[in-house]
C-alpha cells in the first residue's frame, strides 16, 4: 500500500510539471553569467547566512551558480522574474519545494521570501548537511521554460569526536596516541607537546612514539580545523615511569658536638621510597638520628656528633622499576672529603638485595 502511495506521488509530481511546462524532458541547464566568479561563503555556526546574488535578467537566458552555507545557518536563495513569467517553482533533487505560493514541502524551516512581483526567495533556517545539493528555481514564459540553479554545499566545523585517555607507560615502551575528528571539509588534524617547548609533532590522527623517554612525558594537545569555526582541541597527559636516578648529593664537614646533615636528591617515577644505612645497619629515626624525606629528597641529620658518628652513609632510592644508592661521608674538618657529593655511588651487592627485600617485605 505504502508502495503504491509513493507511485501515486511521483506521478502527481510529473504531471504537475508536464502541466506546467516547467522542466520538459532533456532540457539542458546551460550557465550564462560566465563572467562572474564562483562565490563561496563560510559562516560560523550559528550564523546567519544571506545569499545574495543579482542576477542578469536577460529572456532567453538564465545560470547556474554555487554557494557555500555554515552549517546551522540560515540560507536565502533569490529567484528574480518579471511580468513575462507566468508560472515559477522551487525545487530540490527533483521534489517540489513551492509551486507559486503552494507549500509542498512538510520541512517547517523552508518559506517564501517576496518582494513586489519581481523577486521569488527561498529561505532554509538552521541548514544541516542533508540540505545540501542543488536548487532549482524553475520559470515558464510565453517563450520557453527556463531554469536558475543554486548548489548548497554546507560546511560543519571540525569536531574531536575520540581521543585516547591519559596513560601511564615505562619508558623505552612504544606509544600510539590517537585523535579522530570529523567536519566538512575534512579537518587537519596536528599534535604539540606542551612542555617544555611546544613544536609540532609528526602525527595525524596517531602520533606514534617508539620507545618513549621520560623527557617526552607531558601533556599533549591534538587539534582539528578545517578553517569553519574554531579548531576543536582535546589533550592527552602521558606519565612515562622510570627508575630512580640520583641526582645529587651532599656529605656533611662538622665538628663534635654539632650537628651534621647529609641529603640526597633523586629523580625517579613513580615517587621512590628512601631508606639509610650506616654499614650494613639500616638506620631509622632515634633520639639523636632524623630522617626526613619530601618528593624526591631526603636528608638524615645526627644530633650532637661523637667521634663514633663519622664515617660512610649510604643513601638508598627504590621503586618498582629499580634501585640505586650512593655513599655519602659524614667527616671531622680537616679531613679533605668532599662535601658536594661526588663520593661513589655504590653498587654493593648485599644493599641492594636488602633493599629489595624491605620494599617487598614492606619493613
């Protein structure tokens, strides 16, 4: 039954044109206003769009033109005529629009525009993309039928419809970040790396980064424009995870009965967990002994130093993807130690399986 109405439709449509004398069969749509210029118009959305377009209105002639419409704005096509033409109509992919005054389509955002005899608009509001295509303004003289073309090309700003989630990865691991966008036209789509520098990066829709160093952790930013609106921007936070690296230490030149602080400065992710030890004794907070440790560093002070208090210390830095350690000095002045740390990092054998066994035994 369904089919039937919509062959009963097509043939009120073709019957309405063959009565009209609109459109015969083969009529050709030839273009004569070869000297002007193709005019494009990009609106943001939300705008509102007027196309405006001054026709020449020679009889036997008639053109064909494009325009570009924002997405979600609204649209105005002008079809002029004069006192020769009897019958006009808008069309779109061959359904009728308006036939003269007569509404026939159901679209609420599509109306009439007139002024005086002698202009015949067509008014889309809020264009989406299904309304792109040509319109067709037809005309029927004492002469011949004619038509005048309008094509409708909406464009929709770019938009960011999928990024990947921040991650957490160890360094030397391979990366791919994805960023997937859509618009029209099809938007660009590029990627920074905010910190330190912010320079490009080769990467479309995924930036592939073969084994990562934690100099590349940070925050990225993926952005696609198609030059319709604002680029549409998403971001990405990477956290690399390394293993702990001193970074600095400092012995202690003090005197008996004074007291003495020797620090130790690590970088390393996730934060380390520090421990101490004087030989093969791991040290803990006492009455003349004080450790404390912020982020990356930690520092162990002894109070009211003993002939017994100097000698070799041992910093220890853990986390789960490594450990390392290094030796600093607590010393009389006058020994000629080096305060600024440049003492070795040990490697001994028997701290670092110590070191282990208190991160996993959680002593």
């Amino acid at each position: 039954m369904q089919v039937g109405r919509k062959s009963c439709w097509r043939q009120l449509q073709a019957s309405f044109f063959r009565l009209l004398c609109l459109i015969p069969t083969g009529f050709p749509v030839r273009s004569v206003d070869m000297q002007r210029a193709t005019d494009n118009i990009t609106i943001r959305q939300g705008d509102t769009a007027i196309i405006r377009r001054e026709w020449k209105r020679i009889p036997v002639e008639f053109c064909k033109v494009h325009e570009t419409v924002s997405i979600y704005s609204t649209i105005k096509d002008r079809c002029y005529v004069d006192d020769k033409v009897s019958k006009v109509a808008w069309l779109n992919r061959s359904n009728i629009i308006f036939a003269g005054q007569d509404k026939w389509s159901l679209d609420p955002r599509v109306d009439l525009v007139t002024k005086g005899q002698l202009e015949y608009s067509l008014r889309i509001q809020k264009v989406d993309v299904y309304d792109e295509g040509s319109y067709t303004c037809s005309i029927q003289t004492k002469q011949q039928p004619k038509t005048s073309q309008v094509y409708l090309i909406v464009q929709v700003p770019a938009s960011i419809y999928q990024v990947s989630n921040d991650i957490t990865v160890n360094e030397g691991s391979n990366v791919t970040l994805s960023c997937l966008a859509n618009g029209r036209p099809d938007p660009a789509i590029t990627w920074r790396l905010l910190n330190p520098s912010a320079e490009p990066l080769d990467g479309e829709e995924y930036l592939d980064i073969i084994g990562i160093m934690r100099t590349q952790a940070g925050r990225y930013e993926c952005k696609a424009s198609n030059d319709v609106a604002t680029p549409d921007v998403k971001y990405v936070n990477v956290i690399v995870n390394y293993p702990p690296t001193i970074k600095k230490t400092q012995s202690s030149e003090t005197p008996v009965g004074r007291n003495g602080t020797l620090r130790c400065e690590v970088t390393a992710v996730p934060t380390p967990e520090f421990e101490w030890y004087r030989d093969d004794k791991r040290l803990a907070n006492t009455q003349s002994i004080t450790i404390q440790t912020s982020g990356t560093t930690t520092s162990l002070t002894i109070a009211n130093i003993t002939e017994e208090d100097y000698g070799n210390y041992t910093c220890v830095a853990s986390n789960r993807l490594g450990v390392q350690n290094a030796s600093l000095f607590l010393y009389r002045p006058g020994t000629g130690r080096d305060i600024n740390g440049s003492a070795c990092v040990s490697q001994s054998l028997w701290l670092l399986l110590a070191s282990f066994a208190c991160l996993f035994l959680k002593c």
